[in-house]
C-alpha cells in the first residue's frame, strides 16, 4: 500500500514543505510564547508580543499557500479535505498561541503565576509533538513516530485540562478582585485551547494514517 501511495505522491511534493514550514513556525511561536511567561515584569515583552504576532501573520500565509495550492493541484498526496483539515488545524494552534500573548498584553497580565508558565510549556510540548508528526507524513515511513506524537499530544492535552481546571477553581476560591479572575481565566483559557488545537492536529494525522497506511 505504502508503494502504491508513494506513486500518486506529486513529484513536486509541494504539500509537504509547507506543512513542514507550518509546524515550524509554531515551534517559533511557542519558543517566544515560552520566553514571554517566563520573562520578568521589567523586560521588554512588547518585543515578544510583536515577534509572536509576526510569526502568526507568517503562519496565515503559509495556510493561505496551501489552500491556493489545494486549488490548482489535481492529484493530491492524500484526501483534499484532509490536507484543508490539517492546515486549518495548524492555523488554530497559532491563532491561540497569538490570541494567548494578546489577551496578556490587553488586559495588562504583568505577573506570570505558574499555572500560566505550566500552559505555556505544554503548548510548546505539544507543538514540538506536533512538528515531529508534520515532518513524517512527507513518506509515511515512520507510522510510529507519528502515532506515538500523537498518543503524547493527547497526554499534553489531558495534563493541561487538570492546570486549567485547578488554577480557575483556586481563582475562585482565594482571588478577590473580580477584574484579575476575568483576566487570567482568560489567558488561561487561551493556552488551554491551544493545546486542544494540538489535539485537532493528532485527529487529522490519525485520519490520515488510517486510510494511507
């Protein structure tokens, strides 16, 4: 079957660099996304504000050149709605590592607390997962470091539903300003989902190895 599917993969292989280039953006994004919650209140975040943001913009264009791609391209490595799932999966990944770092800067989060140091090295854990799973689909070769990425993408969505859950509860239970639980629910809230956008992700990979493999 691998032999078979190989044969019907365009010569040009156009699908596969620019999946690659995704998931290596957001590798970049969750790099900064990382740095800014770790960063101290005195340091320049505007800076990594404005880099996340830039590599969001990259992000969207490199979806928008697999979409063009999808629509001139007749034969297609694997199932067209697939290839569309799989780009728009990895552009929610980065719209919520963005969303993430702007609800920070809005709403003026100045001190990182550890749950949202802890989401923020999950979201980097699983877009490292992520790029791993990405950079294997180019031949199918190694279906288990696929699989594999993809059962510890579950795992880092699993560990980030328990942060997220425990630090809203102790919000509840010990903030007493109303403003600073709407803010970090918010933030916190936004590192989660990018986790679940992971997730998506592993989804589609997994589809895509049930009717490829």
């Amino acid at each position: 079957m691998n032999s078979i599917f190989s044969y019907f993969i365009p010569k040009d292989k156009k699908f596969f660099p620019l999946f690659e280039k995704a998931s290596s953006n957001l590798m970049d994004m969750a790099d900064k996304l990382e740095a800014l919650v770790n960063s101290d209140p005195s340091s320049d975040r505007e800076k990594l504000h404005k880099e996340i943001e830039r590599l969001e913009q990259k992000g969207d264009e490199i979806t928008h050149a697999i979409y063009l791609e999808l629509s001139k391209t007749f034969i297609t490595p694997f199932d067209r709605e697939d290839i569309h799932q799989l780009a728009a999966a990895l552009d929610d990944i980065a719209d919520y590592i963005h969303g993430s770092s702007n609800r920070m800067l809005l709403y003026n989060v100045h001190l990182m607390t550890e749950p949202v140091k802890k989401l923020g090295e999950l979201v980097k854990e699983g877009c490292k997962e992520v790029y791993k799973a990405v950079s294997e689909l180019k031949d199918l070769k190694n279906i288990r470091v696929i699989t594999d990425s993809c059962v510890r993408i579950n795992s880092i969505e699993n560990q980030a539903d328990y942060v997220f859950d425990k630090a809203v509860g102790e919000l509840f239970d010990y903030e007493e300003d109303a403003k600073n639980i709407i803010k970090y629910k918010e933030v916190l809230s936004a590192l989660e989902t990018a986790t679940d956008m992971c997730e998506d992700v592993a989804n589609v990979m997994e589809s895509i190895l049930v009717k490829n493999a």
